[in-house]
C-alpha cells in the first residue's frame, strides 16, 4: 500500500468567467486551493497532461485520454465489510502502482467479498466518480447535486461516490439525513484518493465504457452542470463505440 496521503485541506473552486463564482475565501485558504489545482488522474497507463480550463480536465494532446482507470475495490458504507481499500492491480509491473510486498495479494478487481465494490464492475457503462469528504470541505451539498443526476440517469450511467477518511458511523448518518440512494464506497485510509491524486473537494471522473477515463472536473457543480457533462460523457460514449465498431 502507498504511504497515507496528505490530509485533504479544501475544495477547488471553479472559475467559468463569471457565470457561477465561488464564495469568498480568505486568501490563506485560497492559496492552499490554487496549489491544488495540478490534479491528475493517476491510470494503469500512465499519466494525462493537464491542459487548463474550466474544469480542470485532464485530457491528452488529442482531447481524449484513453488511460484505464488505476483498479480498486472498497467497501460499501451500507454493508458490513471492515478495511481500507484494495488498489492492487493485475499487472502492476507494467503500471505507475508499486507492487504490493505480499506477491500473494488478490488484484483489486479479482476480490470477491460480500460487501465490496469493485470498479471494474461498473465498466460497463459511462462512469461518474465523486470523491468527497467532509474533514476540511463543505461537499455535503455537492453529494446532495450528485444524487440527483444519479437519480435521473442511473439506468443509463453508472454512479460511485468514495468518501475518504470519514467514519463510516457519519458516512452512514448523512446518508439518512440526506436520503442519499446512490452507492457510496469508503476509503478509510485515503490509499485510494492518494493513488488518485486527489487533493480538493469535490472531484468529479467521467469514464468511458471500459474504464477508459475521459475527463475529470474539480470544484462545485449545480445538478444541471453535472447533468450536463453526464449527457456529454453518454453522446461520446455512443460515437466512441460506433468509431471502434
């Protein structure tokens, strides 16, 4: 496993020329998010440049990534299953994923325990991913917007939230308070959010069929913005899949 990461400090904000500002921040914490704003999407492949924009995304020269997803398997706060997240992979000799000391160790996707999810499942649709937390972020709201894109297109789409390094216990009460629906994963030691690089609140991955990653996006996003970008990963998931036909 990788060493903990850094404990995450604040959200990104996004900056589309006006039309939807953040709240006022004081300039300390404004800085700490500025530095974060290098987020990349660490993939079995390698590494995406960072082009800059809106929303941050981390796209190839060509507009698209075509990186897999790094694998990873964690459990579900609605089940019973205890421990951090697995993000072994299968092949990790050819992989930016150190290989785990115990050779013996079951790849993140080869998991079979009642209670995990595990990302590979969820390749067979487009993807959204929302990494959250609420130790240093206010992302509780954000998951509310999540949950109402997931309730419109979960037919279509596949949906996971992971929240890093909060108890399941409070995971678990926003979750009843809220009257969240959609699944939501736990990644008790933040292994996984390290691995992925994230360092603000919230982000936002788009995947392809397949686990191919598409995009990511960084900051707070309204139910019709992240519809919006939901509606813009199907479209290019259909000409993806008619193009490779």
């Amino acid at each position: 496993m990788p060493d903990e990461p850094d404990e995450p400090d604040d959200r990104g904000e996004r900056d589309d020329g006006g039309q939807r500002p953040g709240r006022p921040r004081p300039p300390a914490i404004y800085s700490v998010v500025v530095g974060l704003i290098f987020v990349a999407v660490i993939a079995v492949a390698g590494i995406s440049a960072l082009r800059s924009g809106d929303d941050r995304e981390v796209l190839g020269s060509d507009g698209e990534t075509s990186l897999p997803l790094a694998q990873f398997a964690v459990p579900d706060v609605r089940g019973d299953l205890e421990g951090d997240a697995n993000i072994a992979q299968d092949d990790c000799e050819s992989s930016l994923i150190p290989c785990p000391d115990d050779e013996v160790r079951t790849a993140a996707c080869d998991v079979e325990l009642e209670g995990a999810i595990r990302v590979c499942d969820l390749f067979d649709k487009p993807l959204v991913l929302s990494f959250w937390f609420t130790r240093g972020g206010e992302c509780e709201a954000q998951q509310d917007e999540f949950e109402a894109v997931y309730r419109r297109y979960s037919e279509r789409v596949n949906f996971l939230a992971i929240n890093a390094r909060d108890s399941r216990e409070e995971v678990q009460k926003l979750i009843d308070e809220r009257g969240w629906t959609h699944p939501v994963g736990l990644d008790s030691d933040g292994a996984l959010s390290n691995l992925y690089r994230v360092g603000g609140c919230p982000t936002f991955l788009y995947a392809y069929p397949g686990g191919i990653l598409q995009r990511t996006s960084l900051g707070e996003l309204s139910a019709v913005e992240l519809a919006k970008r939901v509606d813009e990963l199907i479209a290019a998931s259909e000409l993806r899949a008619d193009t490779v036909r």
